[in-house]
C-alpha cells in the first residue's frame, strides 16, 4: 500500500545506470538557473520600502539611489563568479572553494551559512508566490500558511522524482516572466511618458527618525536581490561544452537581466508613490496602477508566483547536492549520501521540506521576519567563496593572476562589507539568530566527523583478535509452557550444547504447574526458578544474567526471548511489553546476544 | 535518574508479602467510602438550577420538590444496597453482581458504563473542586484547565504510592467537609428565621418553554447527587468483621447525610433565590450571601474543594481494580492485572489519569457538559446491579427471598425509570454519546476476549510437534569487513555449521575490496555478492532470503546482523537505519529469526 503510493507519487526507481547528465544548451539553462535570483525582483524593492517607509513618505524618495548601489553590487558580484566559473569548471560552490583555499573552517562556515541559506529560499520564496497570489485574490489571504505547506509538499514530490523531470518545467514560466517584466517597465514608463505620474498619496508620518543608519538598513533589505546569482558557478557541469564558456556568457546575461530589472521596478515604484502594504506586494500595487485589475495584471501575477515556487526548486536541488557532498566528508550523517532509488538524494529533500515547511508555519507565511537571516547568509558564503578565489589564483600564479585576483578580492571585500551592514542594521531584526545557529551548525559538523573518525579507529582489523563464543550459554526466557516456548528452547539446543531455563515466580500455583509439566518437554533443559519480591519481570533476570557473566565460557552469552506474533497489530497492545524491554537492557550490556524467537499466530 | 524520580515520587517498591489488607473501623470508613458520594452535594443542586433557569426565574421554585424526588431516590437506592451488602460481603459491584446473575453481556454493560463513570467521576470532581476554588478566588478562573490538571497528577501519584498511605488523609476533610455542610445549614437557617429570605432579586426571562419536559431534565440534572453511593457495598471486605453489618451501618449514615444535606442545601438555595452563575459555584454564593466574604466563607470552599479531590481518589481506587478484574476474566488487556512495584494496579492508574486529564482540557475544565454522560452511566450500572440482585434472590429461594427480591425490585425499577428519563432529556445533550460509546466498549471487550481465547488454543501443547532446527541455514549480512563484522562471522560458525555471508553491491570498488579483505578474514565462509540496481539494501536482501527459503534444511533459518552500538544516544542517529528496518521485515516472515550481534563502541 505505501509502497504503491509512494510509485504513484514519486514515480517508478530508476538504476543506477540511468544516471547520465544532461547537458543544457544556453537558453535553457538561464532559465533553470535564474529562477531563484530573478524571482527576488519579487520582494527584494518591497525589502527597502518597507524600512524606508519607517522614516515616513518623504524617506521613500531614497529608493533609486538603493536600488543603483544593489545594481552595481549585483555587477560586481557576478564579474567575481564569472572567475569562479572558469576556475572551476566542475562547478565552484562556496563551500568547496573555501575548504580547497581557505582551509575546513571556512569551509564548513560556508557550508552552514549555505545550508540555512537553502533553508530560508524555500521558505522566503513560497511564502513571496503565496502573497503575489493572495495579493490577487485577497479571499485567500487567510490560508496562507496552508497554501505555502501544500506549495512546499508539491515542490517536495516533484523533487523526489528526479532533477530531470524537473528541469522541462522551467524554461515556459522564466521566460514568461521575464517577459511580464519587460511588460510592466514599458507599461510602467510609457504611462509615465504619456499619463505622467500620479499625484502622491496623502503623506505617511514617520514611525523612526531617518538617517544613514536607515538608509543602510534598507539597502540590506534590497540585497536579498542577490540571493541565487551563484547558482551558475555550482552547476558549471550542466551545461554543454564548453561548460565554462557557456555557464560564464549564461551569468552574464542573467546578471544584466537581474539588474535592470531590479531598478526598473524599484525606479517605477518610486515614480508611483508606492506605499508597501501587509496585505498586497509593491509588484502586484504597481502592475495594478498600470494596467488595472484586468487580464495583463493577472498575468504578472501568477508569473510571479510559479517564478517563485521554481526559485524554492532550485534550493531542492542544491540543498541536497550540499548536504551529501559534506556527508561524503563525515561533517553530517551519511543518510544524506544515499542516492534514493529516483536517484536524488532523498534524505536531503525531505528534511529541507520538513525544516522550512515548520519555518513557514512558525512565521505564519510571512516573510519579512525572515530576509535579515537569509542575506546575511548569502553573503557570507559570498565573502567566503571570492576570499577563497583570491588565495586559489595567490596559490596558482598562473597568467594576468594579479588581475583576476584583484577581480575577486573587490567582490570579497564588498561582500564582506555587505555582511558587517546587514550584521549590524539588522542585528535586533533576526541578523543575532545567524551569529547563534552558524557556530553551533559548525560544532555539530565537527562533532559528526570526530564520531565518524572514532569510529574508523575503534573497527579497525589491524590487531584484532576475534572474540570467543566456544560453548556459551543460552538462556531461555520462560513464563508459561507453550508452543513458543517449547519453538525457543528447540531452536537454544540447536545452537549451543549449554542451554538454562529461567522462569520468574510471580504466582507460586503457576510456577509449580510449570515445573511439573516441564519434565515432559524439556527434561534435559535445567529450570531456574527466580523469586521476584516486588513483582517485576526486567529485574531477576537482569540480575540473574549479571550473575552468570562471572561463570561464561566464552566472550558472549545469549538470551533467548520466546515471542508469539499476532496476525493483527492491535493485538500487540493486548500483551505485555517485557521482551522488547529486557532487549532493551540488554543492547546496553557488553557481551549479551538476545534473540527473540518468533512463533506466529493466525 | 528516571528510577530515583519514579522513588521520590511514589516511593520505594514494596513486596508482595507486604500485601495485606487494612481493615477499617466504621468511623474512617463512612471518611473514605462517602467523599465520593457526599461532594455530589457541591454540584448537583447547581445542576437542577442550571435547567430551570432556562424557563425563568419563576421556574426555580420548582427545585424544592425536585430535591424531595431525589431525596426519596437516595433512600431507595441505599436500601437496595443494603441488601447487595449483605448478600456479597466479599464485594459487589455491578460488574459482578450483573454477570454473575445476568450472565456476561450484563456484566459487560454495567463494567462499561463504571469504567466511563468513573473517568468521568474524575473529571467532574476535579472540575468542580477547582470551581469552588476559583469561586472564592476569581482572579484564578483564567488558569482553571491548568490547575485542574496539576490537581489529577497530584492525585495519581498519591493513588500510585498506594492506597494504604491515601487511606489516612481522608477521615479529617470528609468530617470537616460534614461540619461545614451543617454549619451552612444552620447559619442559613438561622439566617432565614432571624433575617428573613432577602428580596428576590431581578426577573431572569425564559430562553425556553417551561413544562414536565424540563422538570424531568432538572431532576436528571440533580441525579448526579447519587454518584458514588454504591462505593460501600463495592468494598465491603475493607471493614473490620462482622463486615457486612459495619459496611451496611455505614451506608445507612452515609445515605443519610447525603440525602439531607442535599435537600437542605437545595431548599436554602431556593429561599435565597439563588441563580446560577457560569464563574461562581451555587455553594459559594449561598455562603456568601449568609456569611459574607470572611474566614466561614473560605473555609467552605475549602472543604468543598478538598472533598471533590478526594472524590477523584475513589475513582483512582475504583477504576483500576475493576480494570484488572476485567483483565483477569480477559476482557481488558492483561496489563491492568499487573500489580505495580507499590502493590496498586499502576497501569489502571496511569490510563485514568490520562483520559481524565484528556476531557479537562478539551472541555475547558467545564463539566456541565460532562455529567449527562456521567449519571446515565451510573444509573445504568444501578439499574443492572439490582436486576442482578432480585435474580439472585429469586436463584436462592433463601428464606424471606420475596420481600428482598421486592426491596431490589423496586431499586431497579426505579433506577431503570432514572435511566429512561435522562436518556431522553438530556439525549441532545450529550446522553447521546452513552449510546455509542457502551457498545463499542462491550464489542471492544468481547474482541479481546476472542483474542486471548484463540491464543490459548493455538499455544497449546496438545498434539504439538516441535520444529525441526537441525543443520540451519545463518546468513550473515555484512557492509564492510570491521571488528563488528569478523565478531557476528565468529557467533554464526559457532551457532550452525552452515554459514553464508551476503553482501549488497553498491560501490563496485568497495565490493571488490571487500572480496580480497575476505581471504584473509573468514576464507571458509562463502561470501555472495548481491546486485541492486535501485540502490536498494532491504529489496535484494529480502529477496535472497525469500529464495533461500526453498533450500533451507529445517523449519527454521537465521539472519544475522552486526550491529555496532555507540555509546551516545544520539550517534545512533548517525548511522544507517538498515538493520532495524530488515528487523521488523522479518518479524513478519515466518521461521526467520533475525540476530543482532552488538558490537560496543566507546
């Protein structure tokens, strides 16, 4: 039943030999790759109105200047990954590129800021599609938090079904979207050429005093703009030779689209006097000052939120393809690097679900709370990955290495500065959760591997001298006479020649009829009757078995736990649990093998 | 740590030698078998007002005669005790005396409407007594489901302790209690003489029709008051000899106390034209009214409180005593015959305090909702204990048979009549529920009766021929080659001279590897490589063991697993869950008895 469900839902296993890569051509892959960053255009100007709107109407006029500092921040950024790229032609994510230059602490600082990162994508961006569509229909703005779970669950069964299936999906929408983009800025400013702006709306007084502090806060609030633009340089061997050439023309273009977009909206929003709103996005207020509530407005909506919902399928790939890479390191449990039998590594897909999903309830589908821990996350594992670029070209001295260095150190040091003004003007907004987490992720994964590495040492053949088992006892377990019973004690004198039957005395009537009916079926097992002054089962025996430890021959002892297996799962309920308990005991006791010996009923 | 708790908490364990019984002189009998009953005073008159007030305030001078009726009903039904006391001084409940008389089904329907009376009475007692806190100190009324739980805890560990050490802490309460209900009397009328009844305060308008229909809801409402009557013939064993006459004596006072104080309690309400109030108890306002908020006021309450938490710890004695004579006859699961480490029944305890505590806060720590439930079970219980009297009577033919067949005939009619008019008065609200719920509990109880009986035929030794073990065949599941792994090979050669060693293909080289280690490490056990396209470890194992099936020699054949077990918890979490899922698909396969060979790590 379950297993038919799970076919249904996530489609029939695949072999191993089925895993071959895809390569995709340009076009494709900008759309596959550009879906997370693009789908930022979609809240990241609402992020600086939001804080500037604090200061009152008049701070909002700040806005266009934000919004060329995040477009050049976007150019110098993405001019550092175009090095990445052809340095790493197998595909460059920050936590390889800081592990390989920088050492395994900034590696697995990357890692961290990386995993929480992917983390805080699925959650920002369903619950950013979710407001686009209850922007549209506002009826639904009460079920957000069930709308964003459901969008995540569905995310999730396309994922487990396999990256390839998933990548036919992507082109259509992108594209879509970045043509309703192109829609709405020759809307937005042929309205604004022909109808001029509208007047302004009556004046917001300021909750805040305004000042640079605020203007800072607000343009950490506009890069979570840049969230997703390093999505070429990890999947560099996706694409056609030349790989690195095509990924590197591939960033281009999607920068240059990221950009323009980006300021087009912030600059639109501006020259409409937007005032964010908690119930409708600034894209969805201005698309409708454009076109009004008609076909072309519904249209830039729902583009908006499938845009977002594939952003969430691009964390889905690389949340896992992270975690199982630092699994094959030891840094987080090795479940991670099983390949499921869709061939994607299941384990990774669904706990990211599972964490955001909680995220998601926890936050009420709203994402503002959320954005401070997300940037400062993002940049981080930027500063780290151009810092390890500058030590990579240091370490080469290949040719011009000098220049390309300079290239990467400019994006670490302005990522690096991006970091310390989101740490500072968002600490109180949430920045102090990352300050937290990030340390004790790292301590977790060192911890993992120093288990991992134990372990190794502590199974090793060298020098081992395997123990002894010889003629060991057996002990079976005994309460009343029956067909289990006499099933266990056949099975104990099959396996070793020094077998004893133990039996508790709870009730003196039962234990003497047991002794004489034991003479018939089992006369050459000796029984042991134990006294159990205050009733329990777990104690005699456990004390019984500690007692023997002394007289074993043999490194191990076994215990043998007769147990009848109801053909119905209720009806395990109906009989007393001491068996599982004493394995239970026993698992932590050194030399001790228990077996249950089943007898099933009908 | 959780055993030092579970000693502090309900002390040390206590041998079975120590089990004897505490006889009871009359004086704390009438404390510890009447608090059940007598603290029926602190609702039920609330009961009866709470349904006249829908048809007005007019309709509230009809609680006089309802409270006669009721009065009448106390002395009928103690009679009818009277006599299952003499007749059963071993102890008469209605599960007994309704199975021995009227066969099994009755048995079954009086132990089902007691086990729900008894949670019940829980609830409700709890419930009010926190109510008469919260009456006298209303800034607690927001935290009552909070306080109401605690309260059940209190009292379970207290039951858990035992009830020899609970026996003690009655007889103070349940007198003050008594002399607090006199002293309400007497100061109400004396109150009433000197003072006069005050004025009737403003009209409250009808929200429903008066009429016989309502009477007879309120006079179902005020039944309640019966509760706990039949506690004394339950535990007639617990007197001191001659046991029948002390336990009947002491019901006869019991019955009158009750009967009169409630009456008292109902008329002094009614000359006081008191309405009832959802934040404060019928009781605190009449002894606000004659008292005033001063130390006789909260003294009151306070002996109303404690002597409805002491009710609840009769149902605590109650309910699992009747749960393990379920049990003993099979219709309950054999875990509540189960005399705990303090010689009480721990699980009966442990399940009662659970539900009760469920119903508290699903109902708010409001139990008006509760008690139509909670008196037609009673009533039921009533009903089908004394039918079973009169045919114990009539089965006798002892002399005088007829006049005692009279006396419980007349019980039984009439408490048949109780349970006809609240089943349909109070059928919409809530009584309803009775209905469905009885018969699944009796269908419940037969299906585990059929249970137990199909074990016993299908475990019995008659005719039993015991399987063949012989050469069997033990597999051995192996990853990598580790000191686990050498030690599980080393238990398998020693248990069976026919060992095979399998291994899942997942990485070629690591299987290759392993196929050389092998020579070195176990040269005389074959090593058989399984393939699995899908990745899969479960699927090829359980097919090879499916296969080996055919060829096994013997009824019987072994897997072993070796198991590495680290020394924290939370490593476990670290490694593959292989070994237990291959356990439970086994558990379901007939004559494969699975092994862990545990191999400590530190």
């Amino acid at each position: 039943m379950i297993t038919a469900l799970k076919r249904l839902l996530v489609g029939s296993p695949m072999t191993t030999a089925q895993a071959r890569h895809e390569r995709l051509a340009k076009i494709p892959a900008l759309a596959i790759f550009s879906s997370d960053c693009m789908s930022s255009v979609a809240y990241a100007t609402e992020e600086i109105l939001l804080v500037l709107v604090l200061g009152g109407s008049l701070a909002l006029q700040y806005s266009p200047p934000i919004g060329i500092a995040i477009g050049i921040l976007v150019a110098i950024v993405a001019s550092s990954y175009w090095q990445t790229i052809h340095a790493y032609p197998s595909g460059g994510g920050a936590y390889i590129v800081a592990k390989e230059n920088l050492g395994t602490l900034p590696g697995l600082i990357a890692g961290a800021a990386l995993l929480v990162d992917y983390v805080l994508t699925v959650s920002v961006s369903t619950a950013s599609g979710v407001a686009a569509i209850t922007s549209a229909f506002p009826a639904l703005f009460p079920h957000r938090v069930a709308i964003c779970v459901t969008c995540v669950v569905i995310v999730m069964l396309a994922n487990l079904r396999g990256i390839r299936e998933t990548g036919k999906i992507f082109a259509v929408p992108t594209y879509w979207f970045i043509g309703c983009l192109v829609l709405l800025m020759g809307g937005g400013f042929y309205h604004l050429a022909t109808r001029g702006a509208p007047p302004p709306p009556a004046e917001v007084p300021a909750q805040e005093a305004f000042g640079l502090f605020m203007v800072l806060r607000a343009f950490s609030g506009g890069c979570a703009a840049l969230t997703g633009i390093e999505a070429v340089a990890n999947g560099v061997q996706a694409f056609k030779p030349p790989e690195s050439r095509n990924a590197s023309i591939t960033l281009a273009w999607m920068a240059f689209i990221l950009g323009s977009s980006f300021m087009a909206v912030t600059f639109i929003a501006y020259f409409f006097h937007i005032v964010p709103h908690p119930e409708e996005t600034v894209v969805s207020m201005v698309a409708r000052q454009i076109f009004g509530r008609g076909l072309l407005y519904y249209m830039i909506q729902a583009a908006t939120a499938v845009i977002l919902l594939l952003a969430v399928t691009t964390s889905f790939a690389g949340f896992p393809m992270l975690a199982s890479l630092m699994a094959k390191d030891g840094f987080l449990p090795r479940q991670f690097a099983n390949l499921g039998d869709r061939l994607v590594f299941s384990n990774g897909i669904l706990i990211l679900a599972g964490i955001s999903s909680v995220l998601l309830v926890l936050f009420g589908g709203s994402t503002h709370a959320l954005i401070p821990l997300y940037a400062i996350g993002v940049f981080t594992a930027f500063t780290l990955s151009q810092s390890g670029m500058v030590t990579h070209w240091w370490k080469e001295q290949g040719p011009r290495w000098r220049a390309h260095a300079a290239v990467n150190a400019l994006g670490a040091a302005t990522t690096a500065l991006v970091v310390m003004v989101i740490a500072v003007t968002k600490f109180t907004h949430g920045a102090w959760i990352v300050v937290i987490i990030t340390p004790l992720m790292v301590l977790g994964f060192y911890t993992i591997r120093r288990h991992y590495d134990s372990l190794r040492g502590q199974l090793t053949l060298r020098g081992f001298v395997p123990p002894k088992i010889g003629r060991h006892p057996v002990v079976v377990l005994v309460g009343g006479l029956h067909r289990g019973v006499v099933t266990a004690l056949t099975y104990a004198r099959a396996i070793s020649p020094n077998v004893t039957a133990i039996t508790v005395d709870l009730d003196p009537t039962a234990t003497s009829r047991l002794q004489q009916q034991w003479q018939e079926w089992a006369p050459d097992v000796p029984l042991v009757v134990l006294d159990s002054p205050y009733r329990s089962v777990m104690q005699p025996v456990l004390h019984y078995i500690d007692k023997m430890e002394k007289q074993r021959d043999g490194d191990y002892m076994t215990i043998i736990l007769p147990e009848f297996l109801p053909a119905k799962w209720w009806q395990h309920l109906l009989h007393n649990q001491t068996a599982l308990l004493l394995k239970t005991a026993l698992l932590f006791r050194r030399g001790k093998v228990a077996i249950s010996i089943p007898y099933h009923l009908d």
